[in-house]
C-alpha cells in the first residue's frame, strides 16, 4: 500500500512539475503581437508621409527608420472607400495578420469615430483594413513609388523588423 501511494505521489508530483514547466516557459516566450526582446520594442510608431519615412520610437528615441510607400493618392487624408489615400491621425496598432497576400500585415485602427462621422456626413463608407505591410506575395514585379490603396507599404525586411518590435496596441500617429 506504501508503494503505491509513493507511486502515485511521484506520478502526480511529475506531472505537477511538468505543468509549472510548461507555463514558464509559455510566460516567458512571447506571445502572438508581443516583441522578443521588450527592451527593444517599440512605444510609438510615426509615420511622415511627405518624407516617405515611418520611424520606430522607444522612450523619445529613435530606435529605427524605413522608407515607405503610400496610397495611389499620397496628398491629403483618408475620407472614403477607394480614394487610394493613407489617413492621417493618431491611430493604434491593434492586430496583425502573418498570412496577408503582402508578406506580413499589421491593421491601423482606421476609421475612428470621427472618420465614420465625416464619411457618413457624405454619404459614404470611411474604407477599412488600412495597413502597414510589406510586398505582394503574389508576384514579383519591382514596386516603386506610391502603389497602395491606402496603406503604408515597406520592404519585407522591415515588415519582420518592424512586426518583431511592434507591439499590438502601440499607437501610430501619421502625419501629412
């Protein structure tokens, strides 16, 4: 009778450690829209639209800057579906897609309130699923210029940098 008790308690006392193993090392590996490295992430993402750079920041700083493309239509803000404009205006971050038909996608949280309230004023629809993504997976042709219908397009390269230091939630404020 000892044995098995010592058994079962040797059993359960594995399984016990197993499981607190287990959710170490989920807590510490990151999870889906969290950077690897937090001391690297960034806290705001800034977008100029008329220097063509989007930049990283951490606590004031500078952490990285890349080129980008914009909407067909670069001058002025988003005010409706199929305008091919980047909006302008503080947004956040808010979710990401690893399977988009351009590498890799994370969504800006256009349209806001006011977006819907000033596209709705003209009877129109505000648009959706703006977002920062790199290149077309669909083909290869060479892109150069503005080419999106409204999002902030970077290479690939920058799209795994900019998705490995990028926080879900992290506010994008875009400038004209």
């Amino acid at each position: 009778m000892m044995r098995t008790v010592s058994r079962l308690g040797v059993t359960l006392m594995a399984v016990a450690l197993n499981i607190a193993a287990f959710s170490l090392a989920q807590a510490s590996s990151p999870q889906p829209g969290q950077p690897e490295d937090a001391a690297q992430a960034a806290d705001l993402v800034v977008v100029m639209k008329s220097e063509r750079e989007l930049y990283l920041y951490r606590d004031g700083l500078i952490l990285a800057q890349y080129p980008i493309a914009l909407g067909l239509a670069p001058i002025g803000t988003k005010r409706m579906r199929g305008d091919d404009k980047t909006p302008i205006g503080a947004y956040t971050l808010d979710w990401r897609n690893p399977n988009s038909d351009f590498h890799r996608s994370i969504h800006i949280s256009y349209p806001d309130a006011e977006d819907q309230s000033r596209a709705a004023e003209l009877g129109v629809s505000a648009g959706n699923n703006i977002m920062i993504h790199g290149q077309p997976d669909y083909d290869d042709r060479p892109r150069s210029g503005d080419w999106t219908h409204g999002c902030i397009a970077v290479s690939n390269t920058a799209i795994d940098q900019i998705w490995a230091r990028v926080p879900d939630g992290t506010p994008i404020h875009i400038y004209p």
